[in-house]
C-alpha cells in the first residue's frame, strides 16, 4: 500500500477516524466507558472492532497493551494490532512498536515505528526519539533523538513539542537552548491545553 497524499500537516492526523465508517457508533461506545456504564461500552466497543470498526481494534488493541479495562495482556495487543495494520493503519504499526517496545522486542520495535513515520505518522517519531534518548536496545543516541524530536514538532505532533522544550531547558540543545526553551515553553503549553479541551482523542497528543 503507498503513502497517503498530503496536503497539509494536519491530513498527517486522525487518519483512521475519518476513515472510520462506524466513527459515530465507536464514540458513543468510547464515551459510554467513562461513565458507570463502561462495561456496554466496552461489549460495543468490541462488537464494532469485530465488526471492522478500524477505531474500535485501535481501542481494544491499546487498552490491552495498557491494562485498561483488560488485564495487561501484550500478546493481545499485538494480534489486534496487526489486524489494524492489515487494515492499512500507520497508527497500527505505531501500537506494535510500543508493545514490542514493552516486550523487550527492541529490533522489532523499531522496524515498526520506522514503518509508521514511513508512513508519515508523526507520533512515531517521537517514539523512536525516545528509544534512542534512553538507549533503549539501542546506543544512546541524543542527536538523532532531538533530530526525531524536530521531525515531530514541525510536524505539529504536540508531545514532540514538549520534548524538545524540556531537553532545551535543561540545556542540552547548546548554550542558547534555555533561553529558546524559556520562550516556547508557555506557547506549547497553551496549545497542548487547547487541542486537549477541543479533541483531546486526536492524533496530536499520541
């Protein structure tokens, strides 16, 4: 399957729910979960996935991956992941990055988030950043992981953002980088709250 054709950074988002033709029943479901009746919401959350309901496999895939309402189970996860990834989501390839990530299964891990940005799904960018912040089976790679952490945030991917003001205040993008830091600091602040308040679902904040 190709990569989508972009226009803007923002058709790099939220892919899968425009794709969704089930998208109005899966948020009934999903709002139904924060409320005492979450276990219907959850029977009709996997209704849907079984169903075909790309945003449904993408919930049950990350609440198992999590322990979210299932016990933890990675090996779930993964299956339903890959069912999201057959289904041509690139926030599938990002899901199995994260469970290989948690499963100790770094290669792998990698191969899947360097899929998902291949893809153009910004989240992933910043998930790899962070492998090669901490040495995460791999060296630690600081350089690459800010290069990753800038891939994001001029993509508009708001933890991105947020990684690279935090590394900057703490002064390890240069001698000016605090002083760069200090100024971005409350104008992502602002727009991480914003895009929380009006789509806090939204790719942006994965």
């Amino acid at each position: 399957m190709g990569k989508p054709v972009i226009n803007s950074n923002q058709d790099l988002y939220d892919l899968d729910a425009r794709n969704d033709p089930f998208l109005a029943e899966y948020e009934k479901a999903r709002d139904l979960l924060q409320t005492s009746e979450w276990r219907r919401g959850l029977q009709e959350i996997e209704r849907l996935a079984y169903g075909g309901s790309i945003m449904s496999i993408l919930l049950v895939s990350d609440a198992m991956r999590a322990g979210w309402m299932y016990d933890q189970d990675l090996s779930g996860a993964e299956a339903w992941y890959r069912t999201a990834v057959d289904s041509g989501s690139a926030r599938g390839l990002f899901g199995l990055g994260l469970t290989y990530l948690l499963m100790d299964r770094y290669v792998e891990a990698i191969r899947q988030l360097e899929a998902a940005i291949d893809r153009n799904y910004p989240p992933a960018l910043n998930a790899l950043a962070g492998m090669y912040f901490r040495g995460d089976g791999v060296p630690i790679d600081v350089r690459r992981a800010v290069k990753l952490w800038r891939k994001g945030a001029s993509l508009g991917h708001l933890p991105s953002k947020r990684n690279l003001v935090q590394q900057s205040l703490r002064g390890r993008l240069g001698p000016w980088s605090y002083v760069l830091g200090a100024i971005s600091l409350l104008p992502v602040v602002v727009e991480m709250a914003i895009v929380r308040t009006t789509n806090r679902f939204t790719d942006r904040l994965r």
